[in-house]
C-alpha cells in the first residue's frame, strides 16, 4: 500500500471520542461500489459523529445509521472497525427503513449518550 492510499480523507471525533478515520484507498473503494456518495464525505462524517442508531455486530464492527431527511433514501450506514482509540471507516451505503430493520434487528444496540 503506498503512502497515498494512506493520506487521509477526512478525520473527525465521533459519537464516543474515538478519532474516526477516512482514509483515501477506503473513500475510493465506497465510490466505486457506491457511485451516489460521490459529494456525500461530509454527509458520512457527520453520520459519524451523531449517529441516531449505534449497532454492534457479531466481530464488533460498527454500524452508524443516520436518518436522512429530502436525501436519496431513509437511512445512511457507515461501517467502521475500531482499533485502539481510532475507527477506520469500512463501507457506508444508503439503506431504506425495510433493510435496515432486516438486517440490524440482530445486532446489538449500543445505548448513545
């Protein structure tokens, strides 16, 4: 991996204090499986930083679900493995109401303060 991959697209400090890490070689693969985030990094930051839903799967990856309100679905899920104090953003797509409640009603449901 060269150090482009690793220059960093976008950082901020998310709903628990953790530095949440967008790193170029990840935005680039979200774009190419997800074309229609192509202007929305900030839109996954702020999703990020104030989630309205924090869910845990099995591995304990994170799943941030925000409500998107005049947007191009109902929901933005953004993806993050944590490592240490950092998270590192895996994937993030739009989901409507019915998968989201497909597909997170098995997970566990972290309590946002």
């Amino acid at each position: 991996m060269s150090s482009e991959d690793d220059r960093i697209e976008g950082t901020i400090s998310p709903f628990d204090e953790t530095l949440f890490i967008i790193t170029r070689r990840r935005w680039q693969h979200i774009l190419d499986r997800h074309p229609e985030l192509h202007d929305m990094l900030q839109v996954v930051l702020s999703a990020a930083s104030a989630p309205d839903e924090v869910f845990t799967d099995p591995r304990g990856i994170l799943h941030l679900v925000k409500k998107l309100e005049g947007m191009a679905s109902d929901f933005l899920a953004v993806i993050a493995r944590q490592s240490n104090s950092k998270a590192y953003l895996v994937t993030a797509f739009y989901m409507n109401t019915k998968r989201k409640e497909r597909g997170h009603w098995k997970f566990k449901k972290l309590t946002l303060s």
